[in-house]
C-alpha cells in the first residue's frame, strides 16, 4: 500500500485478477473509494483482453496492436451483453424448465456470448441449490445458444472458446447426474474445440478436472489421478491458488478410490490447514477426511469429521452434499454397528434424494435402509421399500436391468428370503450400471440366500 489512502497499482491488479492475498481488506477499501474502484474495473477489463487467446496470435506488430485494440473494443461489448443478458436468463429461468427454452428464445438480443456465459454462471450454483436437473438444462441451453452464436459478429477464437466452456459445464452437469458415458462423450468434443485455441493449457486443465470426476466414477481412478496431478501443476504456474486447492482436492478423492486413504489424508490435512482456502472447499475437504477415515476403520474420526461437514454444508444452503454427506455418515454408523442410529438418517437421505431427482442416490439410500432394517430385525418396512423403489423405476422409465434387479429383491423380500448379502449384491449392480448401461442383472450364484 503507498503512503496515501490508496493501494498502489500492483495491488489493485492482483485483486482484479483474482490472486490477491488482501482480497477482504482491498473489499472493505473500495466500498468506500470510488477511485480505487474504478481503477480494479480498468484491470478487469485489461486482464479479461489479455486472457482472449487472440490476443496471442502471431502477427506483424502493426496487426498485433490493431488486433488487442479490437479485443478490448470487443470485451467492452462483452461486459454491454452480460448486462443485458442477466435480465434476460433472470426472465427466461422462470417457472417450469420446459418452458425455459421458448421464453429464451422470445426474449430480444438472446443469441448472444453474454447470455451463454450468464447461463453458464447459473450452471453450478443451481446444483448447489439442490437442482441438479435443472443445472443440466440450463447448460443444455448454454450450450444450444453457443452453437447459434454469429462467427463473424466475434473473434472467431472466442466462439470457439465459449462453445467449448459451455461443453465442459455440460459435461460437469451430465456427471453430477450420473450419465458418465454421456458426459465423456461431450468433454472429448469440449477438449477438440480447445484444443483449436492458441495457448489451450489453462482451460485444459480446467477440462482435465471435470474428466477426474468422470473417470473416478467408471472405475478409470488411476487416471483420474494423473489428470488432478496435472491440472493441479498447471494451475500453480498460472497463479491460480484456489483452482490449485480444488484440484488437490480431487486427487485426494482418487486416491481414496484407489484405497490409497492414508496418502489421501496426508493431502486432505495439508489443505485442511492451508489459509487461502476457500469455505466452501474447505467444507468439502472435511467431508474427505471424514471418508478417509471411514476406509481406515477409524469411525470415531469419520462420524467426527461427517458430522462437522454435513453441519456446515446446511449452513451453506449445499443441499446435495448436504445430503450425500448424511448418508455416508449412516453408513459410517452402520460400519460402527450402529444401525439403530443409522436407520433415521438413511430413511431421511432417500427422501431427500428423491426430492433432488437423484433417482440412483435414492435407490442406494434405500437399499442401505433395507440392510439396517434386516439387521436391526425390523422386516415388517423391507416389503414395501421394495415396493416403492420398483413403483418409482418403472414409472420413471428407468433402465430396464435396474428394474429386473429391483424385482428379484422383492420376491425374495415377499418370500422371506432377503438377506444382507443379497440387498449389497443388488446395491452394487446399481452401482455399477451408470457406468455400464448395456450390464445384465445375474442373481447371486447360490440365489437369495448367498
């Protein structure tokens, strides 16, 4: 800081730029400063040009300068449409989400960069609200509108780049359903389009993060870590601490996958501690360390550190994790052969999954119930758990395997035959088929009461 009441440039810049170690100080500072305000909105725009891939094209001098004038001509016009775009997805995301699509459309000035990035900005925190199915419309629309965008009215690099910004939410999105084969699918085309800019490495390994995520999920963990690794690497380079933070978080998650839960707790604690993370990772980081413990049989630890995660998630308003962190947390009680306090937060964990729309969380929750129930020997509720979970499959239209798994349960449930290995036989079928679409439901090789 100088020796008036202003922060010097260099401060200013890195508190535009996001790097800034004095991010709530200079916050307080310019609530009250108009001059230093303005001057962060100068950076901001200079750094957004600089981030533009164009600006990095070879060219002769003269064409270079005409060329970064022209980007910052056009980001000034990006800042106009993100202005006009908010009121317009503000108008168009109301009421139901199969309406959202024609009340875009009839809005004015839609087909535009702004409402794709405005949209994209509403990706993860209504995931995070609790609609994971409505976050995926919204970057379906994303990206729906980035494939209308006129190539000649931009760069021709930053097209492509929004296009493939709005791909990787996409993907996220389709993950965070569990539709993973779909969501490799759209992060390979959202990778070739990055792959067209000029200095791709950043994004990629944004990119990289969101492959983690698919690949834990279909049993590719070994990769996943390579790709955290990477990301985490290439993050570091660029300055950016937090991104850096995220994905050691996701390298932690993989290595867990793996069973690999002491070097996964090296990590977890390490952050766990670290000053620059932010809350919302840091609640994250807890709920890690709460697993971690969980796959060293340290229960105690894990009901600990679950307990304290799920608490601050609700504080946050993070319904899902909220959710799912419960529900490890029963599961840690039933590893704990605590059943008896379990049974509560599984029965509350499906329903909630269920008012989510995580129809394959839900039944998994469910199931989980049955095993406590069984082993608390309530039988009297397995019946009609059954019932319900195959009722809502079907009606659902929901992947006809998952169906026949759900019917041979309850047969054995109706025949007095359902056992504890039978309900994780079919729990871990469900498990396995997001991953596995065209899997067959076998029946254990002794039948129900393997």
């Amino acid at each position: 800081m100088t020796t008036t009441s202003h922060y010097d440039e260099f401060a200013l810049f890195e508190y535009a730029e996001g790097t800034s170690e004095q991010r709530e100080e200079i916050e307080a500072h310019v609530a009250d400063c108009s001059e230093c305000a303005a001057n962060i909105g100068e950076h901001r725009r200079f750094a957004a040009a600089l981030g533009q891939p164009a600006v990095w094209q070879s060219a002769p001098a003269p064409a270079a300068k005409s060329r970064i004038t022209d980007l910052l001509s056009i980001n000034g016009r990006i800042e106009r449409e993100d202005a006009a775009a908010a009121a317009i997805i503000e108008d168009a995301l109301t009421g139901p989400n199969a309406w959202w699509r024609t009340r875009l459309r009839q809005a004015e000035g839609w087909r535009t960069a702004g409402v794709v990035r405005q949209l994209l900005e509403r990706v993860r925190p209504t995931m995070d609200a609790g609609s994971p199915a409505n976050a995926l419309r919204i970057a379906e629309l994303a990206v729906e509108v980035s494939n209308e965008l006129n190539v000649a009215e931009y760069p021709s690099d930053f097209v492509i780049g929004v296009r493939a910004q709005a791909l990787r939410d996409h993907a996220y999105a389709l993950t965070y359903l569990g539709r993973y084969p779909e969501a490799l699918q759209v992060a390979d085309r959202a990778e070739k389009l990055f792959r067209q800019s000029p200095l791709p490495e950043y994004e990629l390994a944004r990119l990289k993060l969101v492959r983690s995520i698919i690949y834990r999920s279909m049993e590719r963990a070994a990769e996943a870590v390579a790709f955290t690794r990477e990301a985490a690497e290439t993050f570091l380079r660029f300055g950016q601490h937090r991104r850096y933070i995220d994905a050691r978080v996701f390298e932690a998650t993989m290595l867990c996958k793996l069973t690999r839960f002491k070097e996964a707790l090296v990590i977890l604690h390490e952050l766990e501690k670290n000053p620059r993370i932010a809350s919302t990772t840091r609640v994250i980081v807890l709920h890690d360390i709460g697993t971690a413990y969980q796959g060293i049989r340290k229960f105690r630890e894990s009901a600990e550190y679950l307990a304290l995660a799920a608490a601050e998630f609700d504080l946050l308003g993070i319904k899902p994790q909220f959710v799912r962190t419960r529900w490890m947390l029963a599961r840690t009680l039933m590893m704990s052969k605590r059943a008896d306090d379990a049974i509560p937060l599984l029965r509350e964990a499906w329903r909630e999954f269920e008012s989510l729309e995580m129809e394959a969380e839900a039944a998994l929750a469910a199931l989980d119930l049955v095993e406590a129930l069984l082993v608390v020997g309530d039988h009297d509720q397995v019946p009609s758990i059954c019932r319900t979970l195959l009722d809502r499959f079907t009606r659902a239209g929901m992947n006809s395997p998952a169906v026949t798994a759900l019917a041979y349960l309850r047969e054995a449930v109706a025949a007095g035959q359902a056992t504890r290995p039978l309900v994780r036989h079919v729990q871990k079928f469900l498990r396995e088929l997001p991953k596995e679409p065209s899997l067959l439901f076998v029946p254990p090789p002794s039948g129900p009461m393997a």
